[in-house]
C-alpha cells in the first residue's frame, strides 16, 4: 500500500509545504547599489564611485507568524496522509470481503450442484423402479441447469473482485491472489468511548486544527503587517583629491542609513485581516463538521457489525441447522415415496437462500468493521 500513487502524492505535498517553512522563516534578500560616473564634488574632492548595501527587517513576529503558519500547514497536510491511509486501508478490507463472498457464493453453489447430482440419482433410481415420473428428473435437471448459470455469474464476480483488490493493492488487476480466507473480527467494543476518541485523535479532526491555527498564525502576521518594517544599509564613496575644492584631500566617504517602509496603504492590509479572520471560522467550522460526521460513521458502522453478529449466531444455531435436517428429512421421505419431489426441491432451496445469507452476513461483518476502524482511527 505504500506504492500506492495517492499515498505518493499526499507525502510529496507534505514535503512542498514543509518547504514553506524555511522560505517564511528566511530575510528578504538584500539590495547592492553601485553608482559610477558624473557624482556630486564635495569639499574632499570628486566622487568618483559609490556602492552600498541594505537590508529589510521585518517587523518583529512577522517571520515568526508566517513560518509558523507554514509549518502548520505541513502538519495537516501530515494528518490528511493518515487520513488517506486509513481510507485506503478501509477500500483494501471491503475490496476483501467483496473477493470473499464472491469466492464463497462460488463454493457454495459447487457444493450445491453435487447436493443436485445426489439428489438425481435418488429421482432416476426412483423413476427406474416406477415410482417416480420423468418430469422429476427435468426439474432437478433445470435445477442443475440455474446453478450452471449461477456459477458463470459467481466466476465473473470472483474475477471483478480479484482485480478490484489488485487494484487498490498497486498491482496488475490480474495478479495472482490466494484463495480469500474467513478472518475473525474482533469486537467492535464501546460505542461511546470510540466516538470520544475519533473527535479527539481523528486525522480530519486533527488536519482541520492544524488548518485553523494555521489561519489564526496568518491572522496575527496580517495584524503585524499594519506595522513598518525597518531598512538598514550602508554606503561607501570613493574621493578623488583632484576636485576644484582648495581643501580636497581624496579622503573616502562612509555613510549608514536607517529608515521604515510605510504602510500608507491599509486597504489590501485589512482585506487580509478579514480573509484571515475567515478562514478561521470556517475551519473551525469543519471541524465540527468532522465529528460530526465521524460520530455518524461510526454509529452507523457499530450497529451494522452488532447486527451482523447477531444474524450469524442466529443462521449458525437455529436456521442452517435446522433446514439442513428439513432438507435431509424431506430427501429420505421422497425416496420411501411419502413426501413429494416439490417438497425436496423447497427444502434444498431453502437451505441454499440460507448457505449464501450466512456468507453475506459475515462479509457484512467484515465491512462494517473496516468502516468502524476507518471512522475510529483504529489500525
């Protein structure tokens, strides 16, 4: 999963914001004059050339407001990376389960077709010693006929699924899988305690702070953009004693500059005050919408598994169970010739529609609990 070109992408954006940081934290570059030709005469003499350097200051808190901004802006951009995980990891289980049921309907309707096969040979025995008609051996023939069919479907499934899963996996849709495995799921524990810790520890949760104080750092740096900066340099003249000046001695001029930039124009500086100001309320705003939405997913995900649970016992202790033995009985009563072939064909039908929910009942399962462990930030 590491490969996987979205993940790529989320650390590369990690690594182009975190690059801000420096940029932010960083002087403005400093400015060199060099001026030559006709300069001004002093009493020293001639100038002949000058040169100089400045330097803008910021005014304090600036860089440090920008680059904090920028270094929280890396880290949500970290947070979104987890929280792109986890959503990946959530697609790769139901991608799993979707390839474990299909592969399961496959087996089942295999078995059920050898059921089918048994069952034939009971009706062609019958018919052979008269007690059965021809038109007992034609239904179980058109039975053994919608399983075929139910097989190509269920192979076709079993493909889709395979190169769904090779899919999120960053591998050619057809490589090689093993043969899907039903895994135990744990339980899906304290509904409210996992809803206190998603709106705590969730990566969205967690991305959308980041943001927000991100826009608060900004909001401070556009206040202090109200402020002047401060321009230091520094000059040097280079005199010649051949001036007109009597008292032209050629002796060199030094000269240091301090001044302020003036930020006459409020106008751009207080829209960004309000953009800041904005963005604030609206990530703290998505923030809310973030739990609210994990409490949604998880609610939802935890009742589904709870419900899964419950459907599984009752199909393991009491429905399978119990058309098995319907089934069965009705076989050995259609071969003393006391039940009809209909009622074998209802009972191997019946035991067929639970075989299949079963398995539908633990991919759901399985489901649900990939939405919960998204949803809770469980690994």
């Amino acid at each position: 999963m590491t490969h996987h070109p979205s993940l790529v992408a989320a650390q590369q954006k990690i690594q182009r914001l975190q690059a801000r940081v420096p940029q932010a934290r960083t002087l403005p570059d400093p400015k060199a004059r060099i001026s030559a030709g006709s300069l001004a005469e002093t009493a020293a003499g001639r100038t002949s050339a000058m040169a100089g350097i400045e330097q803008q200051i910021p005014f304090p808190g600036k860089r440090k407001a920008a680059a904090q901004a920028a270094q929280k802006e890396a880290d949500a951009a970290r947070a979104e990376l987890e929280n792109l995980k986890l959503l990946i990891a959530e697609r790769i289980r139901i991608a799993y389960w979707n390839y474990y049921l299909a592969y399961q309907n496959q087996r089942i309707n295999r078995d059920s077709k050898s059921v089918l096969k048994t069952i034939q040979e009971v009706v062609q025995a019958r018919v052979k010693a008269n007690k059965a008609t021809q038109a007992d051996i034609l239904r179980v023939s058109t039975e053994i006929s919608k399983v075929d069919q139910q097989l190509i479907a269920a192979l076709q499934q079993v493909s889709s699924a395979r190169a769904t899963l090779n899919s999120l996996l960053n591998r050619p849709a057809g490589a090689h899988l093993p043969y899907p495995k039903r895994s135990s799921v744990p339980s899906q524990g304290s509904l409210s305690k996992l809803i206190a810790r998603a709106e705590a520890t969730h990566p969205t949760v967690r991305a959308g702070q980041a943001k927000m104080t991100a826009f608060q750092h900004r909001l401070r740096k556009a206040r202090l953009d109200a402020y002047p900066d401060f321009l230091i340099g520094a000059q040097h003249a280079w005199v010649s004693d051949s001036g007109l000046s009597p008292a032209a001695n050629g002796k060199d001029q030094t000269m240091f500059t301090l001044g302020v930039t003036i930020p006459l124009w409020q106008k751009p500086r207080k829209a960004k005050v309000r953009e800041a100001s904005a963005g604030v309320a609206e990530m703290r705003a998505n923030v809310a919408t973030s739990r609210s939405e994990l409490r949604l997913r998880i609610e939802d995900a935890w009742f589904r598994a709870k419900s899964s649970r419950e459907m599984i016992t009752l199909f393991d202790q009491r429905l399978i169970p119990d058309a098995q033995q319907a089934h069965d009985l009705s076989l050995q009563a259609y071969s003393s010739g006391t039940q009809s072939f209909v009622d074998v064909l209802d009972t191997w039908r019946l035991l067929l529609k639970f075989q299949l929910q079963q398995e539908g009942n633990r991919a759901s399962l399985g489901k649900a609990s990939a939405s919960l462990k998204s949803a809770a930030a469980i690994r």
